[in-house]
C-alpha cells in the first residue's frame, strides 16, 4: 500500500512528460487522474488504520543496499498517516486548480506529481537513510517548479531556496552518519534505543535542528521563504505551505524528541524562545507588507511558531512537572496546527491566486471592492481570514487554542506572548480583507473580474470543508493521534543518562 501511494505518482508524473507540449489538455486529464487515484489509496490507509496502538502499520522491509544495511523500509503511525491524508488531498486540488497554466503543462504536472510522490515518501520512511533520500530528492521538483514558472525574480528565489535547505540538510546527514557509525544500523527505531552521552546528544540536536528549523522554518532561518512564495506559481506555493514546511515540524516529532530527549529537554528553552519571537515579530512584519503573498508567507512562519512551541513546550512539562497529559496536549496541538494550517494556508494562497488569474497582480493597493463584483469568492476569502485569525470553530482555533493551554500550565507568561498572536494575526488578516474587498470599486480593472468559476469554487470549497471540519470535530485526528503521541511523551520523558 504505502510503495503504491509513493511510486504511483512519481511514475505517473514520468508518464505525463511523455504527453509532450503538444498534447497539454491529455496532460492535464491524466496526471489529474493521477492525483485523484493516489489520493482514494490514501483512504484506505485511514479506514484500515488501528487507532488503538502506536505500533507502525501498513509496514514493509526490504533490503536496499546491504553493504551498508540500509533498508527499504516503510511504515505509518498516528503521525504520518494525517500528513500523507493532507499531502494527496492538497495534491489533488493543486492539479484540478492548475488548468490555466499554459506554459510547458506536461512538465509542469509531472513536476506535482513527483513531488508529491517524494513527500509521502518521507512522511513514511522508517530508514534515516531512506528518509534522508526522499527529503533531499523533494527538493529538486520544487527548485523546478519556482524556477521554471515563477515570477520575475524566480531564480533567484528558487536558488535561496535550494541553498538553505540543502545546506540545513548537510547537518542532519553528519547527524544520522554518527548515529549509524554509534549503533550500526539506520532505522529510525534503533537510533531510539542508542545509549547517548549528553555532549553527544547535544551535537545531535543541533545537527537536526539546523536541518528541521530551515524548513519549519524556523525565526531567524525563515528569510529564504517569503521570497519563495512571492516568485513561486500559486500551486507551488499552496504545496509549500501545506506540506512541505510540515516535513520540518514532522521531523522533530520524529527524530529529534525520541532519539535526544536529554539535549531536548536542555535546549527547550531556545527553541521556545525562538517559537514565541516567531508568533510574535514576524506577526509584526506580516502586518506591514504591501504584497498579499508575501503577507501569508510571514503568516505562515507565525502559525508554524505554534508547532515548535506545542512541541518543545512537552519537554518542560515532563521534566520540571511530571505532567504528561499536559504534555501530550501540547504535542496535540502541534500536530493540528500543523494540519490546520495545511488548509488555511493552501486555502489563502489558492485565493491570492485566484484574483492575480484575473489582474496579474498581487499588490494590495490594486484592489478595492472585490465583494462588489465576486460575493461568492468574498464569501470565501472572509472564512479563511477568519480561520487564520483562530477564529472558534474554524480549525485555526483548535490547535492554537491547545497549544496556549498546554504553555499555560508550564508558565502563565509564555501563554499570554502566545496568545498575543490572535490579535495580531487578527489585525492583518482582516485588514487585507478590508483592502482588498471592501469599499468602492478600486479602478476599471477591478470593476472588470468575474466571480469564481466551477472549477475554483470546487477547490475553495474543499479546503472551506476541511477547514470548517476540523474546527468543530477534531476528535477524529486526535483520536488517531493519541497512542502515537501518548507513546513519545513516555520516551522524552525518559532520559538515556
């Protein structure tokens, strides 16, 4: 099943080069196709899933380079499974968004399409060597993707890109390297029983820090972001606030917290630090852009303070208190927000790409009454402002909400500088809303778009669905969580000294 739901769409997107130029709209039907395909696989990993144990599931072992015992192995557990669910959802509706995309289509679809293909794969690789594969071959596509059919700037954008999370990467492979040359074997459950000294932890973390903070990412390695999403087509946007920036929070629940819970616990407070200066400043810098993207790129390094902040919050509630179920809620809460914010994001970013479809621009101040001339879209875009402000019974509210409980019971402080975010995500989501919708018509240009089309009110009201969802019954996800993350909270509550 799982080499099924990684290999289908990397095979398909070689398939749909060979559709050529000329033959762009079969391009489209069949990586569409796909798309679609690989994500009804994926739901069969959720009606078949146990939600009673943290055990992997769905797992298969082979052999992939003996010399150096490095497996094929894959597996799923209450982590993986939601991301894998969000990665083929937002794959699919990325495709069906993309149609008006006209330059190289087959190209530019085999290119989704092995990205996507990559992405699962790293969500469910049980090999550090495996899972360092997948993570450093994703790049590629989306280098290609920015590069190819970016903005003006593209190539510049896509080569910060690159350069950052490779070289965050290079850190993380010196990491697994040690731990492979420590204990003799690179799966990721053996790395968790080494016995490590804490200066050896302490390398270790920092090693994986440097690779998962880039990517988060993280204050102050989040620059190489905003650039990327401003030049980036708006499907290669939507893909990297909703998945791929998730890989990074993944691999701290993955790695970091279980292999090196001493040097966790000892650096929480920097990572905490980091998170709260995240929620916090960049908030601030979101609230004076002038471009809605980069506006939602600075968001998006603000809400993804949230994750880090649920995460690391864990260790001072275990170790300082001996809280656990205080603990497992602020890892609930990370693993959430970060599927809330898949939605919310891919939802915003699908709707700036909405309205530059139709003026070929993303300047607030060209826009004005919007809602005078597309309701059905300002319908819309109103929610996922709202949402993206933690508005209650939207799903930006869940995990936020969590978070700040859980930072509560550690320092009454860190949940009221948490909380400050709700305010400020508050004034610049609404204020881009009144700009750009409210008011008089803003010029002839405006006066001319039209209101969503089927296509586009399909894929707007997917993620208005999810959104909505999640915000009023997220039992489901936490209930898949649960062992999962009851399970991690026992070993960071355990030391290795």
């Amino acid at each position: 099943m799982l080499s099924l739901l990684v290999w289908l769409p990397i095979v398909g997107g070689l398939f749909t080069l060979a559709f050529g130029n000329e033959r762009a709209n079969a391009a489209r039907w069949f990586a569409t196709g796909v798309a679609t395909v690989t994500f009804a696989l994926s739901v069969l990993l959720f009606t078949g899933f146990d939600f009673g144990t943290a055990a992997m599931q769905f797992v298969e072992d082979k052999p992939w380079i003996p010399a150096f015992d490095i497996r094929y192995h894959l597996g799923v557990d209450g982590f993986s499974v939601p991301l894998i669910g969000l990665t083929t959802l937002t794959s699919a509706l990325v495709l069906v968004g993309a149609w008006s995309v006209d330059k190289r289509v087959s190209q530019y679809y085999a290119s989704f399409l092995i990205l996507e293909g990559l992405m699962i794969g790293v969500f469910c690789a049980l090999d550090s060597m495996l899972f360092y594969v997948f993570f450093e071959c994703m790049l590629i596509p989306m280098f290609i993707i920015i590069g190819v059919w970016g903005g003006p700037r593209r190539v510049y954008a896509a080569l910060k890109f690159f350069l950052y999370t490779f070289l965050g990467s290079v850190f993380m492979l010196i990491a697994l390297i040690y731990l492979y040359m420590k204990g003799g074997s690179w799966q990721i459950a053996d790395m968790v029983q080494l016995s490590l000294t804490a200066t050896e932890q302490t390398w270790i973390f920092f090693g994986f820090l440097l690779g998962f903070a880039i990517k988060i990412p993280m204050f102050p390695v989040h620059t190489w972001l905003p650039d990327a999403h401003v030049e980036a087509p708006t499907a290669g946007s939507v893909i990297l606030a909703a998945i791929m920036l998730k890989i990074g929070g993944y691999g701290f629940l993955r790695f970091a917290l279980p292999i090196v819970p001493d040097a966790g616990a000892e650096w929480a407070w920097l990572l905490i630090a980091l998170s709260l200066i995240a929620v916090v400043y960049v908030g601030l810098v979101a609230l004076v852009q002038d471009d809605m993207k980069r506006l939602i790129a600075y968001s998006s390094v603000a809400h993804m303070g949230f994750v880090t902040l649920g995460t690391f919050i864990a260790f001072g509630l275990v170790r300082d208190y001996g809280n656990l179920d205080a603990a497992r809620l602020g890892l609930q809460g990370a693993m959430v927000q970060m599927v809330s914010h898949g939605f919310i994001s891919a939802a915003l970013f699908t709707s700036i790409g909405v309205l530059y479809d139709r003026l070929h621009t993303r300047r607030i101040k060209d826009y004005g009454g919007v809602a005078n001339l597309m309701p059905v879209f300002a319908v819309f875009y109103v929610l996922f402002a709202m949402a993206n402000s933690g508005l209650p019974g939207t799903s930006g509210f869940v995990g936020e909400f969590m978070v700040i409980l859980a930072s509560f019971q550690k320092h009454p402080l860190i949940a009221l500088v948490a909380a400050v975010t709700l305010i400020i995500s508050a004034g610049y989501s609404l204020w881009l809303v009144k700009r750009v919708l409210w008011g008089p018509v803003g010029n002839a240009k405006v006066a001319a778009m039209k209101d969503l089309d089927g296509r586009e009110l399909f894929v707007l009201g997917v993620f208005a669905v999810g959104t909505l969802l999640l915000g009023v019954w997220p039992k489901p996800l936490t209930d898949m969580m649960e062992p999962t993350i009851a399970n991690l909270a026992m070993q960071i509550a355990a030391s290795k000294l």
